[in-house]
C-alpha cells in the first residue's frame, strides 16, 4: 500500500498546469513551429469539434495496481472523477478546494493522454530542437524537442520534457526532467497508438527496465456531426 501511495503522489506531482491556445488549421501548418506540427500530425484539427472524452488512467509499478476514470466535456470544462471509492463532477471554472486537488490529478492524467496538443495549447514555455540524437530506450536516431515551462505558474513549474519525434512527427519517447533538472526523472515510451477519428493517442508508456508501465483503457471520443 505504501508503494501504491508513493507512486501517486508521484504522479500528481508529476505536470505542470497548461492552458489552451486558439487551434492551427491545415492551412496555417507551413508557418506552424515545431510543436505545434507535431500536434497537427497527431490529429489537432480534428480536436476542435471534439464534445466529450472518456478514458481510464493506470499505472502499474511490479505488482501494485492504481487506476482511475475521467469523463471530460473539453468545451464547457466539466470534468467527472470516478474512482473506487466515488464519483466527483466539477467545473474548472469554479473549484473549491475538494474539486482543486482532483483537478491536480486531471492536469496530470490529460497529459500523458494528450501531451501532442499541448505542444499547441500550452503557453509559458521555450523549446529547442535537435536532429538525428540517440533515443534514450531504442536507442535509434530520432529528432529532439525540448520544452521548458517558465518558474512561475501552474502545478509544478520549471520542469522539462525532451519529446523524440520520427520523421512523421509521431512522438516515440520522451523524458521528464523535474525542475529542468540535467538528469532524468522518468523515461518512457510511447507506443501502442490508436486512432480516434484521426487523433491519434499513444495509449501505453513504460519505462526501460520494464517495472512501470502507465497505459490507458476505456478511451471513448464523442465528436460533433
């Protein structure tokens, strides 16, 4: 149980607070920087009419098991917290302080769900890029993206992510460094890729040893007509 408990603190302490920036169209991807190309080609465009998701968050570390489900309306900012012990709906534009800590664990979860669009959502952050470096699991020759989230803002600001993209700008590996610290934190993969109607969600990440694996389940995307 203790184990169970350090990795959640763990984990909701792992992402910073994002917020969300007007979506690039087809037609604006030529003058696009780089990560908002890459959301582009993880399905951007299609978010835009995106009513309502579902999914499952689990996170496995050797025998230990935690799990919780998220029902999210991204246009009106209901979001439904739905654990073993209860349900909890709330507004992310009116929380008290019980609505504020599920909140933490939302930002978190949303993340390792959707982190290509928040290449183009998030503010308050620089990048710099690499070519042809080693990916630090596969080991193959991958491009590099950098993100840096300012010191001020959000749930846990100052941290860094090295995202390692293919030459189709899907994303394949990355590192989280807390607190833009030079060594790792945590380093996953990303694979297991499914299509919603054209956004396309890596639904499993683990590490390179093997012991932790954080995957999704129950992904459900309602779209309007």
């Amino acid at each position: 149980m203790k184990k169970i408990i350090l990795l959640i603190v763990f984990l909701v302490n792992f992402l910073a607070c994002k917020e969300n920036l007007p979506q690039k169209t087809t037609a604006d991807l030529i003058e696009q920087n780089t990560p908002q190309k890459i959301a582009s080609a993880h399905g951007l465009e299609e978010w835009k009419k995106v009513t309502q998701i579902k999914f499952t968050f689990n996170a496995d570390r050797g025998e230990n098991h935690f799990e919780r489900s998220w029902i999210w309306k991204p246009k009106t900012n209901d979001i439904t917290l739905i654990t073993a012990e209860n349900t909890l709906k709330y507004n992310q534009n009116s929380m008290d302080s019980i609505a504020l800590n599920a909140d933490i664990n939302f930002i978190n979860d949303k993340y390792w769900l959707l982190a290509p669009f928040n290449l183009a959502w998030d503010k308050g952050f620089t990048f710099a890029e690499k070519s042809s470096i080693k990916a630090p699991i596969s080991k193959k020759l991958l491009q590099q993206l950098t993100i840096t989230y300012g010191n001020e803002g959000g749930y846990t600001p100052g941290d860094a992510y090295d995202f390692y993209y293919n030459k189709n700008l899907q994303i394949e590996e990355w590192i989280f460094r807390k607190g833009n610290d030079s060594l790792p934190t945590m380093v996953t993969s990303w694979e297991d890729y499914k299509d919603y109607g054209g956004i396309k969600i890596a639904t499993k990440h683990q590490n390179p040893e093997g012991t932790f694996a954080l995957y999704f389940t129950n992904i459900e995307v309602e779209k309007e007509e």
